[in-house]
C-alpha cells in the first residue's frame, strides 16, 4: 500500500527583502481574478457597496446627533 502523504511536497518561499514567507497560493488567487472578469467585477462591487454601507451609517449617525 502506497502511502500519499509522504509525496507531498510543498512550495514556500522566503522572501530576503521582505524578511517574510511567501506563499504561491495567494500568487494563485490573484492570477485567477484577474482572469476571470465575473470574479472581479463581483469584489469590485463588493468594495464599493462596503464603501457606501459605511458612509451611510456615519451619515446616519451624524444625523442622529443633531437631533
């Protein structure tokens, strides 16, 4: 019986400059929204909605305590 945890083999790097570890897979997540435009438009909305809720609330806020 062959055993697969033993023939893994694991890609980290260590970045001298940054004097920190990389990890290809973040290098991965990156090139895949860039590729895929659906994926980015998606976190593109979701940034911008994230703006506007919190603007809003301060907004809200801020009117709460003129009154």
């Amino acid at each position: 019986m062959m055993e697969y945890a033993k023939d893994e083999v694991f890609t980290i790097r260590y970045n001298m400059k940054k004097d920190k570890l990389e990890y290809p897979i973040q290098k991965k997540i990156r090139e895949k929204i860039k590729q895929n435009k659906v994926l980015s438009l998606f976190f593109l909305m979701g940034i911008i909605f994230t703006v506007l809720d919190i603007t809003f609330i301060y907004c809200f806020f801020s009117l709460l305590t003129k009154i």
